[in-house]
C-alpha cells in the first residue's frame, strides 16, 4: 500500500482521485468551523505538528499537563504545554511492523502511575501479530526504559489488517484492548462469534501483578472453550473506544464493511457478554446471511451512517472539558476517510449528530486531564484543539 494512504481504520481503499477530493475538501473546510442545526460551533486550533501517523493521544494522568502520542511506526513522542519534545519517551520501532494497519496502535497509563511508573502499549511485532507490553518511566518520569519491556498478552493474526488498537483503563481499575476481527474482508473465519477467538473482541485484562490475567468478572471465565479474556464480542475493527468520565459509560466504534459505520454504548453497570453483532450483523442491517439474520441476543448500535457520510470511522470522547460548554456530554468523534468530525447526543433513547467541521484525515482523538479535546490529522502530522 502507498504510504500516502494508510488503510489504518478502512477495509475498502478509495481510488487517489478519491483520496485527492478528501484532502482538497479537507484544506478546503480546514480552520472555518463548519456547522449544522443544533452544533455547537468549534474551531480546530493548531496545537502540535511534525508527528507523523498518529494513532495515539493520552494524557499521563499524573497532573504534568503533557500529552503523549504514538506514531505507527513504533514512538511515542511528548507534547509539553504545546511544545513538542525532541526526544521520543520511547522507541519501539525495531519490535514493530508498521504500515497499512499495522504498527504501534496503542498507549495507556496506569492509574497508579505516579506511584508504580507503570505505561502499556499495543503493537503489531515483527511476525505481524499483536502485542500488548508493559513498561516502566525512568525515576523522574523524562523517558521509558526501553529495557523494561515485559510482554504480558500475544494474539496471532492470521491476516494483516482489522488489529484495533485501542488500550484504555476503564474505571473498575481493569485493562481493556480492542481487538479486530483478524482482517481480510468479510470476516472469513467468523473471528467476531467465535468466543474461542479473541479476535473481533472487547478484552479485559487484571494487570496489577506482573502478568496479564482475566479481569474478575469477565463473563465466559467458566464457559468451556471460551477466551476468559473476553468482555465483549461481535466487533469488527473497534477503532477507537472510550470512558465518559463522568458516567463511567464505554462507547466503542466500529469500522463497517461495505455499508455501514457503526457506535455502540455499553452503559457502567453491564455486567459484560454484549454481542455487537459482527459478522451476523453490519450496523443495523443484515450481512452474514445477508437476510433472516437473528436479532435476539444481539446488542444494537445507537448511532450508523453510510457512505454518503463517510466511511470509516474514528472513535472519540464524551466530552466533559470547560471551555466549549455546548458541547458538554456530546461525543466528538469522526470519520477517517471524509474528515467529517461530529458531535453526538442522545435525543429520544436514539443518538443523533451534528457536524462540527472537517479536518484531513482524522486518526486519533484524544483528551487531556482537564477534559479538553483534541484529534489527530494523520495526513499533516498536525494536532488540533478543540475550541470555539
């Protein structure tokens, strides 16, 4: 694939000339806030630049203000107060395979950072498989050892995209790591209902020890065969999930094959199991059988689009920042392939959107410790702020 255009979140690759339209819509809309009835009118504001193929925004948790981000191809760089540092906090890229879906897809924090040093990340390694590894920050917390790395969960990956990415601690304390349905189109091998597979899987990890072990609760622990890592399950390539910080709600998108793309919420007090529906279901429409497909047991999506819209989706945050208060417990995320970035609210017991703006290419969204919000254009190796 043509390092110009990743297929990072996508299954389906549009022609250049498509992309060519994309990025002239993108520079087109880029800085004027474009919006809709009912949206809140928001300025993407230039933070940070020269970071190229992000897939990662995270704040440490630690009250430094910093923000991290990795780049695919294997380093996670630091923005302090705006400034982006010289020296990678960590390099990983001769563990990584990067390119196309591939790479380093992943970061998070531990709670107890502060106290235990403790980062994560998920990467594709050398034989194209998933990694999820720990490490250890230096004693005044300026870079990670990169000789502390402790491979702690491996998943094979039969083709070389749909590998997710996402790693975020959810408010029980536990490890989560969304995983795709193991690539190629179509889900070939039905990874997304296969509870022995932990492909096309929400997975949820106990790491306080010095080991990856099933998180107490997770729901198919005792069922014979199953992955005890499993949370939940039907996902075809979770491109980005999320906490609402308030509610302690999970929201996940979900990348769609030909038709749909999809958002799913799983409230706080789920006691997991969820099936999301892939590849028996592509949003709410039927897809493997294409009809009389079942719908009991399933768990439907509270927000689809087509590709009228877009088509591939971006996963981002409830968010709960100060200074854009229209915007307050929407969810912001958008769309990889048109630029299109949305704010979502729930309207009735359904979700609705609203368009924000455009920006070109949109990978990664993230927010800081204080609640603020900001994405990543993977093409421009920019970082903006959300703002009004």
């Amino acid at each position: 694939m043509p390092h110009l255009y990743p297929s990072l979140p996508h299954r389906p690759r549009p022609s250049l000339s498509r992309l060519r339209l994309a990025l002239a819509l993108g520079a087109a809309l880029l800085g004027s806030p474009v919006t809709a009835q009912n949206a809140p009118a928001v300025k993407f504001v230039p933070y940070a630049s020269g970071l190229k193929s992000v897939t990662t925004i995270t704040p440490a948790g630690d009250g430094s203000g910093r923000l991290y981000v990795t780049l695919q191809a294997g380093q996670v760089r630091v923005i302090d107060r705006g400034k982006l540092r010289p020296e990678p906090f960590l390099d990983v890229s001769r563990l990584t395979s990067a390119g196309g879906e591939r790479g380093l897809l992943g970061l998070t924090f531990d709670p107890r950072y502060k106290q235990n040093r403790r980062l994560y990340i998920h990467y594709t390694d050398r034989s194209g498989d998933t990694v999820l590894a720990r490490y250890l920050a230096s004693a005044d917390f300026s870079r990670a050892d990169p000789a502390s790395g402790r491979v702690l969960f491996t998943a094979k990956q039969p083709y070389a995209n749909h590998n997710g990415g996402q790693i975020e601690f959810g408010p029980d304390g536990f490890l989560y790591l969304g995983l795709g349905d193991g690539g190629s189109g179509g889900d070939p091998q039905n990874n997304g209902q296969n509870l022995s597979s932990p492909l096309g899987k929400l997975l949820r990890f106990d790491v306080s020890g010095d080991r990856a072990k099933p998180a107490a609760g997770n729901p198919f622990v005792n069922r014979s065969g199953a992955n005890p890592n499993i949370w939940a399950y039907g996902l075809r390539n979770p491109w980005r999930f999320s906490f609402d910080r308030t509610t302690g709600d999970l929201v996940i998108a979900d990348v769609g094959q030909n038709t749909f793309e999809e958002v799913n919420r799983q409230p706080r007090a789920s006691k997991g199991g969820e099936n999301y529906g892939w590849r028996l279901r592509e949003g709410r429409a039927c897809y493997e059988p294409a009809q009389g497909c079942p719908s009991q047991g399933l768990t439907g999506p509270v927000l689809t689009y087509g590709r009228s819209e877009g088509q591939s989706v971006t996963g981002g945050y409830v968010y709960r920042g100060n200074a854009i208060p229209a915007l307050k417990g929407r969810y912001v995320f958008g769309d990889f392939g048109s630029g299109n970035v949305w704010a979502a609210r729930m309207t009735g017991g359904t979700w609705s959107k609203a368009l924000l703006g455009t920006v070109k290419g949109p990978s990664a969204f993230g927010q800081d410790e204080a609640g603020e919000l900001y994405v990543a254009e993977y093409f421009t190796g920019r970082i903006l702020k959300l703002g009004r």
